[in-house]
C-alpha cells in the first residue's frame, strides 16, 4: 500500500472515529462538503487581511497607503474521497464546483459553513494508488450581493466622495493658514475682494436661470463678508459654502438627496444642466494679484479652496442634472475631469498628499457616473428632410410621435417651433 493511499485511510479513520469518541479537539471537526457532496479534508490554509492602495510620489522618500475595504476571504483545501465506489463521490463533488454559477454552502471542518464560490478544482487519481482521488481547491467567500440599487448607485459614491474630499480641502486650508500667523492679518480685507467675484459670478450667472433662487447664495456669502477670519476654520466654511449653496436640494430642480441617497427619479428633474456651467465657469475664476506677497499668499490659499469647492460643487450638479443625451453628458464629464484634473495636481504640488488622492476617488466616481448614465441616453445624429416644418410634423416624421417636438427645438435652438429647418439636430435612441 503507498503512503498516499495510508495517509488517507488513516485519515478517513480518524474522521470517522471522532464522530463517535465523544470527546478531544476531533469531536468538534464536521463532515466537509459542498453544495451537499461530501469529503474527506486532509489540510488546509485561509487567505485574509485587508486591501490596501500603495501611491508613490516623484521626489519624496514616503508614500501613502490608502485602505480600500477588507480582502475576500480564500480557502485552499486539500481533500480526497475514497472507497471501492469513490467515483460516485468524486464526480459529485467535481459537479458541485463546476456546474453552477451560483453561490453554495461550504461546510469547512474547521471553519463551519460558509457561502462560497468554487475558484478552482484540480483533482488526481492512478494506479498504483488505487480506490482514492485527491483534490486541490480554492474556495472564495462569496460575499454580500448587492440589490440593483446599490450597484448601480454611482449618484451616491459621487455625493459621498466629494464630500470626503471636501473636508480634506478645508482642512489643508486651516492647517496653511493656521501655520502663516500672518494670513491672517491680511486676509479679511483682501479675501473680501475675492468675495465679491464670487457673487458676481455666482448670482450673474443663476439668475439668468428660470426656477433658481439665489437667495441662501447671498445669504452664504454675506456670512462670508462678516467672518473676521481670525479663525481658519470657520474662514473654510465661510468661503466654500457659496458654491455647496448652489447644490442645496431647494436650490436646485433636480433629483432629491436624503443623507446622499436619491429618493427622486432622475428622469423627473428638469432638463437644463445650467447650474452645472455656472459652476464650471466660477470654477476657472482666476486668482486676483497682490504686489504685497503676504497679501499674495492670503489670496492663493483663499482662492484654493473656493476652486476646490466650485469644482465639488460642479461634481454634485453634474450627477444631480438630468441630460438630454449622452453627447451632453460626455461632454460634461471631460470638462468636469479637467477641473479635478487641475485641483488634484495643485494638491500634489502643495504637498497634500491626502487631498491629492481624494480627487483622484472622484475622478473615478464621476467617471463612472456620467459613462454609465451616457450609455442610457440617447445620442444626436443629424436629420435632413425638404423644405421647413412645425415641431409638431417634424417630431411625427422622424419619431413615428409627436412628444419629441419640445426636445428638436430646444436642440436646435430655433426663435419659433412652426418653423424647423430642413437639416438639424435629432436624438437618436
């Protein structure tokens, strides 16, 4: 007899006779099998621990960790089934890890059950050991499933992430401003300057806008105007909190938040995508100019975190805007990058490494939003047809239906909708 086959039996023995000793660190062992087919475990070992994002940075001799949540669990077992009829256990068992697609119930002698997937299954048998084949498997937890919702919730990881990174940016603010004493000094009055583009830029451009008030606007910026920034703090608050105003749920007539959950329908908000242009175009405000350098440096670290806010801000109005077509919505997102684009490298360049890494979560969260909801809308192709046609007629020849007139119009900005021109703009489905 091989060792192979001894160590097997023995095993099986010792399996065998737990069950029935009553007592010893064997009794507490239990049958192995998955998905209901059943055998022997002679060893083992478990895969764990935690994923972690290592970045490095050109010129500096310490990088920064980032953790991304806990590794998948991994169980590689060796296993056999033996005995004169071992073949109807074996292709029980080679079937339960490979016919099925859906989770199964792992009953680990050491570990107890367990909802696993079957990674892979490598299995052997010969001659010369007869009546017995061994297995190697890999097993991997099989986790939690998330509901449609929740894989689909890109809206929400854009919310929840810019709100991360906006904490990070006022607090990179307060530590600069807190380490130069002399900011301070010089910044009520200069800073004031600098708020008085913002509400030139902010208000100018909502109130051309139909349905926007722009009252909690003024409003945050005439709590900007009373701050005497001897706090850095609330200085941060004061300054970032004219372009988060732009966002607030009553402002903007577009999908609802609760906690940074939707609970209105995208496809209920209002067409327009205005606010987030505003907010683009405050984003690229250009610093004001100081001959004093301590004025310079007040003014810098200001303007900083206000363009770190008006691009959370236009981040949030992208998400929360309801395009017309996916070239809409594509358009916004390469815009919307190169914003981050610009505030993650002004973070690298300031050392922030912290910061730095948050804008890159949500390049990557807006990435993924507006290329998902792109790929739901439809696309505009050109249409040409002779002579001049209502809106209505237009909307009847090209859609077989006569509710896409308001959309022709609007996408070819025509003065009056008795008059479409012979060669436009459509959206294709």
């Amino acid at each position: 007899m091989s060792d192979l086959l001894g160590r097997a039996q023995s095993l099986a023995s010792g399996v065998l006779a737990a069950g029935t000793s009553g007592g010893g660190w064997r009794a507490g062992l239990r049958p192995a099998s998955f998905r209901g087919a059943g055998f022997l475990v002679a060893d083992h070992n478990a895969d764990g621990g935690r994923r972690v994002a290592e970045h490095e940075f050109p010129l500096r001799d310490t990088g920064f960790t980032e953790d991304l949540g806990r590794a998948t669990a991994r169980w590689r077992i060796t296993g056999f089934v033996i005995g004169d009829d071992y073949f109807t256990a074996r292709d029980a068992l080679v079937a339960a890890c490979q016919d099925s697609g859906d989770k199964g119930t792992l009953v680990h002698p050491y570990l107890g059950e367990k909802q696993a997937r079957c990674l892979t299954i490598s299995y052997r048998e010969s001659m010369k050991e007869g009546r017995v084949c061994t297995f190697d498997l890999v097993f991997v937890d099989a986790g939690e499933e998330a509901s449609p919702t929740e894989r689909n919730d890109t809206l929400g990881q854009v919310v929840s992430t810019a709100k991360r990174v906006l904490t990070l940016a006022k607090t990179a603010y307060a530590i600069v401003t807190a380490a130069r004493g002399d900011l301070l000094g010089f910044a009520q009055g200069v800073v004031l300057g600098f708020a008085g583009d913002l509400v030139s830029d902010l208000t100018d451009g909502l109130l051309a806008l139909p349905l926007y008030e722009v009252t909690g606007i003024i409003d945050a910026i005439g709590d900007l105007a009373a701050d005497p920034f001897t706090d850095p703090v609330s200085a941060a608050d004061a300054l970032t909190a004219p372009y988060l105003a732009v966002v607030d749920a009553d402002l903007l007539p577009v999908a609802v938040l609760d906690d940074g959950v939707a609970i209105a329908s995208r496809s209920d908000a209002e067409p327009a995508a205005e606010p987030f242009r505003v907010l683009v175009t405050a984003a690229g405000l250009a610093q004001p100019a100081s001959a004093d350098a301590t004025e310079q440096a007040a003014l810098a670290s200001a303007h900083g975190v206000a363009m770190d806010a008006a691009t959370l801000a236009a981040a949030q109005a992208a998400s929360l805007s309801a395009w017309p077509s996916a070239d809409a919505a594509l358009t916004a997102r390469d815009d919307l990058l190169d914003l981050i684009q610009a505030r993650g490298d002004a973070a690298a360049d300031a050392g922030q490494d912290a910061l730095y890494v948050g804008w890159r979560a949500l390049a990557a969260a807006v990435h993924a939003d507006l290329t998902d909801r792109a790929a739901q809308l439809p696309r505009i192709a050109a249409y040409a047809l002779p002579g001049v046609l209502p809106a209505l007629a237009l909307s009847q020849r090209l859609y077989a239906e006569a509710g896409q007139a308001d959309a022709l119009v609007t996408l070819n900005a025509v003065p009056h909708p008795l008059f479409m021109p012979g060669q436009g703009r459509m959206l294709r489905p």
